[in-house]
C-alpha cells in the first residue's frame, strides 16, 4: 500500500519522495481547479454562516431574543448560543467522518453543505422573543452538526488530489473560501449597519445576511455535483481495504494524532474567534461606555477590522501554505503560534484604545498573520497525520474537538472574563497566550509530516508510525 494515488489503475510505483518528484498530478488540472472551487465554496459558505452568526450575536441577539436579561447577561446568552453550534460539531464530525471513509467525500460535502445552508436559511425567519430563542438553539445546533465535517473533508480531499510538492499551498486554497465568506457576512454586517442604523438593523434588518445565504446554497451544490471522487480514496476501494468503523478505530489506534491535532487547533481556531466575534462585543459594550462612544460607532469600527483582515487573510494562508512546502509544517505552525503568543496582549491594549487604525491593526496581525498562518500549514499537516483507512474521521475529529474547545468556549468565557474584570484589556491577551501555549505543546506531540505518501495505512505519529 505504498502506491501514489496516480497509479490507481494498478502497477504501483516506489513510496517516498523521490517518487513523489517524478509522479504525475493525482488528477487532471480540471479537476484540481474543481476541487478547489468546490472546497473555496462550501468553506465559504461555512464561515459565511458561523460569521454572520457570531456578528449577529455580539450585535444583534441579545437585544431581539433575550431583552429581558440585560446587556451583559444577554450578550453572554447570545454568546451561548453561539457556542452549542460548536458543541455540535464533534458529533458531526464522528458522524459525517465516518461515512466519508466509507462512502466517499463527495457524498459527505454534498449533504453538509445542504444541512448548513438550510440551516442558516431559517434562522432568518425566526420570530423574536422566547419562541424564537429555542428555535434559534435548535438551528445552531444542526448548522454546527453539518459543519462538523464541511472543512475537513475539503482539507482531505483537496490534499488528496494535489501535487505532493506543492500540497501544502493547494490545501490550502479552499480555505481562501473561508476569508471570502467572513469578508461577505462582515461587509454586509458593515453595510446595513451604515445604512439603516441600529433600529432597522434591530427590526429586520438582521434577517437579510441570512436569507441571502440560500444563493451560496445553490452555487455550491451545483458545483459539488460536478466533483469526482479522491483517487486516493478510489484505491483505497479498489483494494478492498475500507473499513467498517473507521472512527472506531480512530479512537482506537490513532489517540495521539487526534490529541495532537487537537490542541493544534486551540491558538488557530481560538484566535480566529477571538478576533472576529469577541473584539467586536467588547468594542461596542465596554470599550464604548468607557470612552463615552456610541455602541454603534465602535462597533462598527470592530466589523470594518474585521473585513480588512479577512481580505488579508485571503492572501496570506495560502502563501503560508506554500511555505510550509518549502521549510516544513511545524516550522510554519509554531512560527505562528509563536508570533500569536507574543501579540496577544500588545493587541487587546491597541483594541482598547477604540482608534480604527490601532483596532484594525490588532484585528490584521492577530488573524491574518497570527491565526491563519497556521491554518495555512494545517490544511495539509492534519491530512497527513493520519492513515488512508480513517483519514476523514481522523482530521474530522480532531478539528472538531479543537473547536468546541477553543472557539466555542471562547465568545462565553471570554465575555465573563472581561465582565468579571471590569473590562480590562489584558484579560482576553492573557486568555490568548494560554491557548498558544497548548497549541505549542500540539506541536511538540506531533511530527513532520511534509511530502507524506497519502496511501499509507499508518499514522505519521503513534502506533505504526
């Protein structure tokens, strides 16, 4: 089982990288562009919806489906919600992971999208108050349930078809998607809140970014019916070696990838929570009465931050990703976690100030040179880390942890944190930095993975390894 997927038809070469040097794509250069796109997309849409979500609960939620709570508590109950959606991942990531190991990619990224997209579709419709509230939870909670599984088998299959020695950079193209679909919900968050003011926003001016969510639905759905299946999934097929209970066995045999891949994500997808939800609410709540601003204008200041760092962010994963071709993941991960370790309390002090040019600064550095740096190294780091047999439901599962840890606890401690200390600044840097720290010993449990031959049964690390 050493093949490279391109000799799927049998005869399979040598392992290794001097193969790798002479082997032909995986796939044709049209499929590769379709994979691509369709991965660009789907991860689009999933941040659209998580964004315009997290945007809607630091702005919006708290006022139309909790107003008897109060600011603070309302916010944190808005936050809560926002969290179940991660909750909700893991069991999407189990469930989904596990039919994409045996039934195919394909399959899995077309009924995703579908339950993400209908999902946030919905909660457009919602009725406020008390009603409302529960059906928004329920909502969430089948948004997060179809995420759980969207980007890693974008990050699978797209590594699966690229070219060994540049799959870090192709891995991570389709996540260029998710910093278009943050840079759509936060310009149309920006937009609306420009030009109806907070009491149409508050009416029903909310609604729109979410039933527009139905035309991304579309287009990624008509694209995904296009797609081919991962030769290296084919072979996996054709050699008669899929297995039933692949996420069985990952829990089984492969505990220290996913554990590694797990605290991996805490810095990358805590930090991208933290800069793209948490600053906004601390803008417009603490940071406005102490300044004496209006809650809108500092608000807004936070989703115009937001919306030049995802523009940024669009340019600087992939080319993270190509670096980490050239002088490895874990060079390029830790150099992020590193630079993230060190700006996280300098930032928040810039957040504090509320000066645009200080916030959008913060915002730039914490995500797109911080967080996504490492997300560009991820991409192709997580899908080598484990076996052909389980891959799906490995990189599913540990994503997925990774994220109900870090982002989805974040919005709620962290909006505690701060209440509980009287807004202080420093709080959410010292919170960060501890995330960093995990995400260092991530990479300490993990190993060098770049070039790695996809069709190998054994995990990079641990058992067989």
């Amino acid at each position: 089982m050493n093949a490279h997927p391109s000799t799927l038809a049998g005869d399979p070469g040598p392992s290794g990288n001097d193969h790798a040097d002479t082997a032909p794509p995986p796939v044709s250069a049209r499929q590769l562009q379709r994979a691509t796109l369709t991965g660009a997309v789907g991860s689009a849409l999933e941040y659209y919806d998580f964004s315009i979500y997290g945007l809607a609960s630091a702005l919006v939620f708290g006022h139309i489906f909790f107003p008897t709570l109060g600011a603070t508590a309302g916010l944190m109950a808005s936050f809560a919600t926002y969290g179940a959606g991660f909750l909700a991942r893991p069991f999407g990531g189990l469930f989904f992971g596990s039919i994409g190991d045996r039934k195919g990619r394909k399959f899995v990224l077309l009924v995703t999208i579908a339950i993400m997209g209908a999902s946030t579709t919905l909660i457009g419709c919602l009725p406020a108050g008390s009603w409302g509230a529960v059906l928004l939870v329920l909502l969430r909670l089948a948004q997060g349930f179809g995420a759980g599984a969207e980007q890693a088998g974008a990050s699978t299959l797209m590594a699966e078809v690229s070219p060994v020695k540049r799959r870090g950079f192709f891995a991570a193209l389709p996540f260029v998607g998710v910093f278009a679909g943050l840079a759509l919900a936060t310009f149309t968050f920006s937009t609306m809140q420009r030009l109806l003011g907070d009491q149409a926003m508050l009416s029903w001016g909310w609604r729109v970014p979410f039933l527009g969510s139905v035309v991304l639905i579309g287009v990624a759905i008509w694209i995904r019916l296009r797609l081919r299946e991962s030769p290296v999934f084919a072979q996996l097929e054709a050699s008669r070696e899929v297995i039933r209970s692949p996420m069985k066995t990952v829990i089984a045999t492969a505990r220290r990838p996913v554990l590694a891949a797990t605290l991996m994500r805490f810095a990358e997808q805590g930090g991208s929570t933290i800069y793209n939800t948490i600053v906004i609410a601390f803008l417009g709540g603490f940071v406005a009465t102490k300044i004496g601003v209006p809650r809108g204008e500092l608000a807004a200041i936070g989703t115009t931050g937001a919306l030049i760092a995802s523009i940024v962010s669009i340019v600087t994963t992939p080319l993270f990703g190509a670096l980490s071709d050239r002088i490895g993941r874990l060079a390029v991960y830790r150099g992020g976690a590193i630079f993230l370790l060190i700006w996280s309390v300098p930032s928040w002090w810039m957040i504090s100030t509320g000066n645009p040019v200080w916030v959008t600064v913060a915002m730039v550095g914490g995500l797109a040179f911080g967080a996504n740096s490492m997300l560009g190294a991820q991409c192709a780091h997580f899908t080598e880390l484990f076996g052909n047999r389980y891959r799906y439901s490995g990189v599913a599962l540990a994503r997925e942890l990774g994220a109900v840890l870090s982002g989805g606890i974040a919005p709620l401690l962290g909006v505690y944190l701060i209440g509980l200390s009287g807004g202080a600044f420093w709080v959410m840097g010292v919170y960060m930095a501890v995330l960093c720290v995990l995400t260092l010993i991530g990479t300490f449990l993990s190993t060098e993975t770049r070039e790695r031959d996809l069709t190998l049964l054994n995990d990079a690390v641990g058992k067989g390894s």
